[in-house]
C-alpha cells in the first residue's frame, strides 16, 4: 500500500508573490503538476496534496485531479505540514513525501529510489555544486547518517558539506507516524522540520543528478528550472524528428503536437494544445497559441497566431496576426502587417500588405490589395464582409459591412465599398480626377517663393 503526500501548504515567503508557490508556472503549467503526474506515475493507493497558504486557489486549481487534501491551518514547518495529513495516512504500507516545488524530478530515479530503500526512513540525498539554501546531511565517521542541519541552523564547518536533502522520503507509515511524535520546533525558525525524523536513524539514497532537485524557492530558481523544462522538452521533439535551430530559445506547451521536418527558429513560443504538420518553418518571433497550422506552411518572422487554422501550404507573416477565428482553407498568402480576425479565406487567396479583414469570409482565389480594410464595427455592433469566388479587390479599398461582393467582380483600387457589388461586376467608387494644365508648377513656384521670404 503507497501513500503519497505532497507538501504544497508553504508561505512561498522567498517569491514575494500573492499567490501561493506551487501554482508558479514552470514551462507551461504550475509546478504542482509535476509533482502531482510524478506520483500518478508510481499508481498510488491514495494522494494526498497538503494545502495551507492560499489553499483556496490551489484547491480550485485541482478541483478537477482526484486528489485528497489535507488542510495545515498555520504554516509551521514541513513536519507539522505531515502532521495535518495525519488521517490520511494508514497504518500499513508505505508513505512517499514529495515536495510541491520541484518540478525536475524524473520518474526513473524515483522508482530506483523507491525500490532500492528498504530502511523504515530513507530519503533521497544528492551533492550539490553550490548547497545553499538546502538542509546538509551530516553523517557519522563510519558513515551513517545523524541528522540534517537546515541552511540557518548550519555552522560554518557544516555549511561546507554539499551533501543536501533533496525532501523526498519514503518512510513505513507506522515509523512515520510515531516519529513525527517528537519533533519540537526548538531551531533557528521555530518550526517543526520534518529532517527531525531522520533522528532515530535513516538511510540516505544518494542520487546522482542534482539538477533535479532543484527546490524552487524564489524566482531565479523557478527561471533555472523552467529553462531546463523548456529546454528538454524542445530536445524530446528533436528526438521525434523536428529540427530546433536553438532548443533553449524555443518554449513548446506539454500537450503540443509537431510533424517531423518542421523546422523552428529561435525565440518562439508554441502554447496550449497547437497541433503543427510535417515541414512547417516557423520564424524568429512567432507566438502560436491553440492552433492548428497544416503541413507545408511557412510562419515568417514575429507573427501571432491565435485560436486559428492555418491550412496547407499557406504562409503567413512576416509581422502578421492571425486573431482567434481566422481559417486559411490552403494555399493561403498573409503577408506583413495583415490582420484576421474572425475571418477566414477559401483556397489560393492572398492579402499580402496591410490589410484588416474583421468578421469577413472570402472564397477562393481572391486578391486582397495592399491597405484593403474591413470596416465591420460600428462602435456597436460588429457586421460582415462576404467575398465570393475570383475576387480580385483593388489597393486601399474599404468595405462598409455589412456587404457582399459576388463571384469575379473586380473593385477598382481606393474605393469605398458601401453597396453589394454583383458577381462579374466592376465597382468603382471615388471622385473623378481632374487635371488642370500648368496649375501644378504655378503653386510649386508660390510655395518656393513663400519659403525664400521667411528667411529674409
Ligand atoms: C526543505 C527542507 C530542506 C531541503 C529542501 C529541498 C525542511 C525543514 N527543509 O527546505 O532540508 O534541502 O526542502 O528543496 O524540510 N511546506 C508546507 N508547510 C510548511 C512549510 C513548507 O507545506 O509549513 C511545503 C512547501 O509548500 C514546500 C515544501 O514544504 O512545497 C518545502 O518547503 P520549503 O519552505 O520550500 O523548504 P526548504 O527551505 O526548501
Ligand atoms: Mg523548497
């Protein structure tokens, strides 16, 4: 029978933040839920997440996990943090304790761990370059271990040993329970430490790979270790096939999915659920969220992709934005300084300069010219701009919505579209032109003359 208990109830008082630690996002989700999936892993008979500082929030953000808490009204330290999940733990088997903070952990050295340890206490120690801020194992002559010194009760000779705890135990949960017994907060911060049950003697399982137990505590380690998140999750892509030009500049969600042969710049971010085929470049700069971009498409230089479908050998940016709603069917150009939103254009059309198509459907083939605008909103209401097939819309063009423009009709450039314009028609809208001889050079000369003047 396997307990788990993840501490999550601490201040976080070293993030100087609102909001509880645990819920710190570390590459893409809150660091809770590395612990959480790490202990699924292990298929526990019951997992229990202690809540203390800003429960509330944390609760609400695992409403839906099937997890246990366990309530610890005043933070006093880590033991009194098991204390109050006290109930929760049987009178058989074994308990797991994981901390909340610190999502590097792997499973395989957990289940080693787990596996190897056969004390009624272990815990899982690692040498670290730089032990600051970690409680330090101090060991007897033959080896064994004595206790654990945290950082603010440690004296100089111990401050110097780089054997640290890492906050992972497993103990018996019958010992456990008497241990935490007689643990007294009679140390440099007054708390109930739960290093105090290694006392009655432990056995340390020393791991080899510091990296991860880093124990986020403030916001440089929770950088350090969401870099090393990003970084070896860009890596598992490579592994699958996709080229990344710099693995530490690209940020990929946990739940993205990436074809191979795409290739990705450097400083780009692929979040939440975004699904990219085989063979897509994607740029310097781009930020693609919630996304379905298809094989064959090229993403230029800083575009923004929202909530939108970009199809088949479509390409899009540089410098553009795709608002949520936007649907490319394939084929599809959108070039720089063009934004959708709520659009969406039939195969082989193109805006490729400056254009804002809002609330608009376009069929297929159209040419948007450069500065064409959809005019969809009132201050009010918004209203919609349908294109048909074979379009072909002149520079500069605006079309008052709502308005709909047939099958192969042209718009002649710098037009104001306010009518429906019938398929196979030409609509022209602007004021006639009219030249008159010489007035041109007489105004330039007035103009010159004015400016010789001032500087008399
Ligand atoms: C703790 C260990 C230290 C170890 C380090 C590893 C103790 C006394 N110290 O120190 O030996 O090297 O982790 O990262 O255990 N928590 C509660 N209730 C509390 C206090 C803390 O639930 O009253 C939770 C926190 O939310 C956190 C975990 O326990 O998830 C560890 O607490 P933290 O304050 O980060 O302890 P460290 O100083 O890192
Ligand atoms: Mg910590």
């Amino acid at each position: 029978m396997l307990t788990v208990i993840i501490l999550a109830a601490g201040k976080g008082t070293r993030m100087k933040s609102e909001n509880p630690k645990v819920l710190f996002n570390a590459a893409g989700k809150p660091m809770i839920d590395y612990s959480i999936e790490l202990s699924r892993s292990l298929n526990p008979d019951k997992l229990v997440v202690v809540t203390g500082a800003g429960a509330e929030k944390v609760k609400e953000y695992l409403q839906n996990s099937s997890v246990e808490f366990a309530m610890q009204k005043e933070q006093k330290g880590t033991a009194d943090a098991v204390m109050s999940a006290l109930d929760f733990i049987p009178n058989e088997g074994k308990t797991l304790i994981l901390c909340g903070d610190m999502p590097l952990m792997k499973y395989e050295t957990l289940n080693n761990f787990i596996n190897t340890c056969k004390h009624d206490i272990s815990f899982i120690s690692v040498k670290m370059k730089n032990p600051k801020g970690y409680g330090r194992i101090i060991r007897s002559s033959n080896g064994s271990v004595l206790k654990i010194v945290e950082e603010k009760d440690a004296n100089e000779n111990e401050k110097r040993i780089n054997e640290v705890n890492t906050g992972v135990y497993l103990c018996s949960s019958s010992e456990i329970k008497k241990r935490l017994m007689n643990i007294d907060n009679n140390n440099a911060q007054n708390e109930y430490y739960l290093t105090d049950i290694i006392k009655g003697g432990a056995e340390a399982f020393l791991a080899d790979n510091e990296m991860e137990f880093l124990g986020v505590n403030d916001r440089v380690q929770l950088s350090t270790a969401a870099k090393i998140l990003w970084k070896e999750r860009a890596e598992s892509y490579m592994k699958d096939g996709v080229s990344i030009i710099d693995p530490s500049s690209v940020y990929i969600d946990i739940d993205v999915v990436i074809g191979k042969d795409t290739i990705i710049y450097p400083n780009v971010f692929i979040e939440k659920n975004t699904k990219i085929g085989k063979n897509v470049i994607i740029r310097s700069g781009c930020r693609i969220n919630n996304s379905v971009i298809k094989d064959n498409v090229e993403i230029k230089d800083n575009t923004l992709i929202e909530d939108s479908f970009v199809g088949a050998f479509s390409s899009v940016g540089p410098m553009a934005h795709l608002r949520p709603g936007s649907h490319l069917a394939g084929d599809n150009k959108v070039g720089n300084f063009v934004e959708l939103k709520k659009a969406s254009m039939g195969k082989g059309s193109k805006a490729s300069h400056l254009t804002y198509l809002g609330d608009a459907t376009l069929g297929e083939n159209v040419n948007i010219g450069c500065g064409t605008i959809t005019c969809n909103y009132d201050g009010y209401n918004k209203y919609k701009t349908t294109i048909g097939n074979n379009v072909f819309v002149g520079s500069d063009t605006q079309f008052v919505a709502p308005v709909t423009i047939g099958d192969n009709a042209l718009i002649a450039a710098g037009s104001t579209i306010t009518k429906n314009v019938d398929a196979n028609a030409l609509a022209i809208s602007r004021t006639n032109q009219v030249n008159i001889e010489n007035k041109g050079k007489e105004i330039m000369e007035i103009n010159k003359a004015k400016k010789e003047n001032k500087g008399k």
